[in-house]
C-alpha cells in the first residue's frame, strides 16, 4: 500500500514519521539526520493541526 493509498486522517504516527524522513532525507532517507527529522515532525503534529483550524 502506498502513501497515497491511505487518507490523512486515518495515517498511523509511523507512516508519518516514514514520509517526513522520506521527503527530507531523499535517498538518504536511512540517516540519522532524516530519521530525526520524521521523529521531529510528528512531535509538532498536534500543533500543527490545531493552527489548521484557527
């Protein structure tokens, strides 16, 4: 199943940790760096959504 297979609302805390380190890390999605980076993103989710519906 890919990404767009599955709708944003019903996305698991793993797949978007997967897709952030995928968008940011490219083929070096693997690292360190963009590993962080998907583990940083879903720490800022919950922010996110709620400036969303502001």
């Amino acid at each position: 199943m890919s990404f767009a297979d599955v709708p944003a609302e019903e996305t698991t805390p793993a797949r978007h940790r997967e897709l952030a380190a995928r968008h940011n890390g490219g083929p070096y999605r693997e690292a360190g760096d963009a590993r962080a980076s998907g583990r940083g993103f879903t720490h800022h989710l919950h922010d996110a959504r709620n400036a969303l519906r502001r």
